[in-house]
C-alpha cells in the first residue's frame, strides 16, 4: 500500500512500529476504504445467498402449460442465477 500511496505510512525498527505523519495524513481516508470494502463484501454476500436460495413456484394443473411456461422463460431471462423448483 505504501507504495501505491507514493510514501511510507509507518516508521518501523526493531523495537515498535510507529505511524507517520503521512500515516496520520492518510488513515481517515484508508479506513472509508476498509468500511467500503466491508459494505461491499457484505453486499455480495447477500446477493450470493439469495442466487443460492431457490425461488419455489406452485403451480396448479389447472394453469395451461403455455402461460407458465411463458412466465419461466422471462423469470430466466431476468434473474439468471436463480434457480426454479416448480411443485404441483
């Protein structure tokens, strides 16, 4: 990260390590990325739990083949990942 950022962001030595001014400078900016970061990770998470999550559909006999199979084919089209289960 330091040298991405153009300058060291800690002193270091065999006893401590300390923050610089730069360091100082810079944390504010850095810990909006590391909650960005958390937000996003989190974000995605519950996008893949709910494309793992399959949608169940109950369908009575009495519906036509056609109209339902119309609605699947558009519900794949718009929601790619999900997976269907289809119960009489």
């Amino acid at each position: 990260m330091e040298h991405e950022l153009g300058a060291p962001l800690f002193v270091r030595n065999t006893h401590r390590v300390q923050i610089t001014s730069f360091g100082k400078l810079t944390r504010p900016h850095l810990e909006q990325i590391a909650v960005g970061m958390a937000s996003a990770r989190a974000a995605g998470k519950r996008f893949l739990d709910a494309v793992k999550t399959p949608v169940r559909v109950g369908v009575m006999c009495t519906i036509g083949p056609a109209r339902f199979l119309g609605f699947l084919g558009e519900f794949r089209l718009t929601h790619p990942h999900h997976q269907i289960q289809v119960a009489d």
